[in-house]
C-alpha cells in the first residue's frame, strides 16, 4: 500500500472516517488510501459479507478499516451507524458520501440496448431508487452525523472537518453515460448542488466543515465552506 502513502505531503494519524459504499469501487480505494494515510476509517453499506472481505484483504498500512453495517436509505439504520460511532470514538474528522446504486430491473440495460425509443426503458421505480441514493441519503446521512464532524473540527486549534460527496464527471455532460440510465448524470448534478448548499448552510452558521463534491476522472467539482 506504499503507492497510496502521502506521508511525504499529509498524515491522517488520529483522524476518524466514514465511507458510505465503502466495501467496494471508489469508495473501498478511498477507504483503503484513508487507511493508508494513518485514519481510522470506518466503511459501509448494507451487505455485511462484502465489508467484511474488503476490511480483511487490506493489510500493512497504519490505520484500521472497520466494518458498519448500515443502509443509508433507512433513516433509523444511518442514526444506529451514527450512534455506534459516537460512542467509539466521539467524533469525525471525514465523512465520505455518494453511490451510484444498482437498478432493481435486471433486464434494464438489455432493454435499453435493444429500444429504439431511448425514453422508453426508463422507469419511475428506477429514478426513485437513485435519486434516493445519491440525493436524498447523502443529505440524511449527513444531518444525522452532523455533530461528529463538528466534534471533529473541535479537536484541532482552527480545524474544520471534510464532507466529501462522490458526483460524477456525467454530472457536466449532456450525453447519456454508458451502461448507466438517464437518470444517472441528472441526479449527480442535483448532488453536486446539495454539496453548494450544504456547504453554504454551514458557512453561514459558522459551523467548521467544508463539503465538496469530487468528479471521479476529472477534477475538484465544488469546494465550499473554507
């Protein structure tokens, strides 16, 4: 894990992270890059076998990634994750939010393939499902938590803490991304707007947490609250 050290340039040693969707993709190569740092990162999602594996097959690097059974589509489950934390450890220095999600519809993106009609494969069922998941739950998720990251702020003279939102690059094309349906690049849009006003809501009340919203791939989105 050496090749994710930044010892030379940063040190995470004493930090507290959370990564939601942390079991795999981008979010289990942030956790791992978090671990790799020296921060004790906590990841999650709704499938305990999968966090379980991905926790045991990083090794050799300063931080612990632990496993957190939570679905952050269920507003009691992300107030048990929150609690669970509190408790451990009093507070958060990073929080780490944004899935993409999966379509309930197997079929989806055959169906897609063969339409002639590009609006046609679409369905309510499958906007509602990512809206809730990259919209709606960053946004509970981080109401929830709020405290800790603040917590977190506290405990370094003139700190502040991190929300970081996973948009997409699809968020600032007009085009449907592949192997993805049209709602995809129109909610991460809406994510990286939550990030703005999020961001903003916290600098007016002089609450120490920046939030910014990355594009996997292309660059620093948004970065409010400094």
């Amino acid at each position: 894990m050496a090749d994710l050290n930044m010892g030379t340039v940063m040190s995470l040693s004493g930090r507290v992270a959370l990564v939601t969707a942390g079991g795999t993709g981008i979010g289990f190569n942030i956790a791992q890059t978090f671990a790799a740092n020296g921060a004790k990162v906590y990841i999650a999602s709704r499938r305990l076998d999968v966090l379980d594996k991905a926790a045991a097959s990083v090794t050799g690097v300063p931080g612990p990634i632990i496993p957190l059974q939570m679905d952050v589509t269920d507003e009691e489950d992300v107030k048990a994750g929150a609690k669970h934390i509190k408790n451990a450890d009093g507070k958060l220095d990073i929080l780490s939010a944004g899935i993409a999600g999966s379509l309930r519809d197997p079929d989806f993106f055959a169906k897609q393939a063969a339409a002639s009609d590009p609006l046609e494969p679409e369905t309510v069922q499958n906007w509602a499902d990512i809206f809730a998941l990259n919209t709606i739950a960053p946004f509970f998720v981080v109401r929830a938590f709020q405290s800790l990251p603040i917590e977190g702020a506290h405990s370094r003279p003139q700190g502040t803490s991190s929300i970081i939102n996973i948009s997409s690059v699809s968020a600032f094309h007009n085009t449907q991304a592949p192997g993805t349906c049209m709602a995809y690049s129109v909610i991460k849009v809406s994510l990286d707007k939550l990030a703005l006003v999020l961001g903003l809501s916290f600098v007016e009340k002089g609450i120490p947490i920046r939030v910014n919203a990355l594009q996997p791939g292309c660059r620093l989105l948004y970065k409010a609250g400094d």
